[in-house]
C-alpha cells in the first residue's frame, strides 16, 4: 500500500517522449501501484519511481528488497501492443536500460534470460513484467525495473552474486538521470518492438553457455543454443534432445561444473 497514492496530476513529463513520471519517497511495490492506477484507468505511459519499497515483488513470487535510496525502482504502464509483440516488452526495458548505463556511466552489460541484467554473471538489475486482464483481454502491460545503484541496495546473502553500478562501473549513478536516459531510449524501443529479439541476442549472456535450468518439476543441464518466439529459451540438453524452456531460473555453468 502506498503511504501516499500516487497521483498522475503530480506527474512531470520527460522531454521528447511519452512517459510522465510521478516519484514517491516510499510504497509497497511501485507495480502493485501501477497495476492499481491502470484499472483505475491511469493512461500508458504513467510511470512510478520510489526510493524504497516495502513489498517489492521479483519474479516467480519472490521478494525484492533494497535498502532506501539504494536503487532504480520502477515502474513504467507501457501503450497496448500487438500480442505476439507482448514478448519483446522486456527485451526492450532491458536493452533500454543497458544503453542508459552504457551511455551514463560508460558501463556495458548483458542479458541474462529470461530477464535479468547483468556485468560478468552477477544481476545487476532484474526486470518484472505483468498484465491487467480483463474480459479475457489484457488491459494494460506493467514493465518493473529494479537496478542496484549502490552497494547497500543488495542483500547480505546476495553480495556474492550481484553488483551495483557504482561497484561496477567506479561511478556514482544519478538516479533521475538514468529515468529519465531509460525512459528516452525505451520511448524509441518501443517503436521498433520487431527488432528486439535480435539485440536481445546479440547481448545475451546465456546462449551459447552451458546452463542448468532449474524449474519446479526438477532440472534440466545442457547448452543454450537459441530464444525463441515465445521468449523462450531453446537447450539442448546433454542426451542430445532439444528442450524450450518457458518459465525458469538458468545458472550460467563455468567449464569446471561440467
Ligand atoms: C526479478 O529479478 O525477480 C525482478 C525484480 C523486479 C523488481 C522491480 S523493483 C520495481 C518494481 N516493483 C516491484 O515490486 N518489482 C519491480
């Protein structure tokens, strides 16, 4: 829940693109609020950025926490989309931001799937992607980022397997400043969805390596050859069999783990 609601009418707009953004000090999850906004019938382009969330939400249910002013955390209602482009929304949030980074603090990074960014295996940011339904129909698309900025925005038992920007690229971030070079290279992005997979490839750090897939009815080890249409994630598992992988956790493998 949020302390105070957030209101579209406080929203200031980025130059050059479509979003408007409205920043809170605090919230529960800023896609809970965007969620929220939209059935309400906030417009696309409503973005919602906070220094801390109580009840941040990362994928396959799991917990994101940070520590106050420690992260990019963000939410951004994104223009209804044809469905079969549904898929490269967050391929288009992460290469958006990666560019950001790149350009801001000289920073390259990769794509680790299904969603994660990432600077030499360790998550620098990680990516929530979720709809509004209604009769039978989704209504609106909430794309979630959250970014460490600092190294306070990472958990203790995390340390070992992400980085924040500072750390990683010896600059200090500009939280605003990287909204707002995100929200200008999304705006672009989003224009040229057909485009996506191919980036998206081009700056995975998954195909080609030796995966685990971890899923809830048991693991699956083999390389990573191929992303699919869907946004899966082809592997072709040690017995020669090739797999799609739809919904997962991978774990890059070193050679050593073979
Ligand atoms: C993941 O890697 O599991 C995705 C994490 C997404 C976290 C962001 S922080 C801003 C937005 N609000 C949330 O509750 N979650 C997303």
């Amino acid at each position: 829940m949020t302390l105070s609601p957030p209101n579209p009418s406080d929203a200031r707009t980025v130059p050059g693109t479509r979003f408007r953004v409205v920043s809170v000090p605090e919230t529960g999850s800023t896609n809970s609020d965007l969620l929220a906004a939209a059935q309400a019938g906030a417009e696309p382009g409503l973005v919602i950025v906070t220094d801390y969330q109580t009840a941040g939400r990362g994928r396959l249910d799991r917990r994101w926490s940070s520590a106050p002013g420690s992260s990019l955390l963000v939410s951004i209602l994104v223009p209804p989309v044809a469905p079969s482009d549904m898929v490269h929304l967050v391929g288009a949030a992460a290469l958006a931001l990666g560019d950001a980074l790149e350009a801001l603090c000289g920073l390259s990074t990769q794509i680790k799937w299904p969603n994660d960014i990432v600077v030499d295996d360790r998550k620098l940011a990680g990516i929530l992607s979720e709809t509004c339904v209604g009769g039978g129909d989704v209504q609106a698309v909430v794309v979630g980022i959250g970014c460490n900025l600092t190294p306070e925005a990472i958990p203790a038992e995390l340390r070992d397997l992400a980085v924040d920007v500072a750390t990683a690229s010896g600059q200090r971030c500009d939280r605003d400043a990287l909204l707002d070079a995100l929200l200008r290279r999304l705006d672009v992005r989003l224009d040229a969805l057909q485009i996506v997979a191919a980036d998206v490839a081009a700056r995975s750090a998954t195909l080609g390596r030796r995966v685990l897939v971890e899923q809830t009815h048991g693991s699956l080890a083999g390389v990573a050859t191929g992303l699919t249409a869907n946004g899966g994630l082809l592997v072709t598992a040690d017995d020669g069999s090739e797999a799609e992988v739809v919904v997962g956790d991978v774990v890059h493998l070193r050679h050593r783990d073979r």
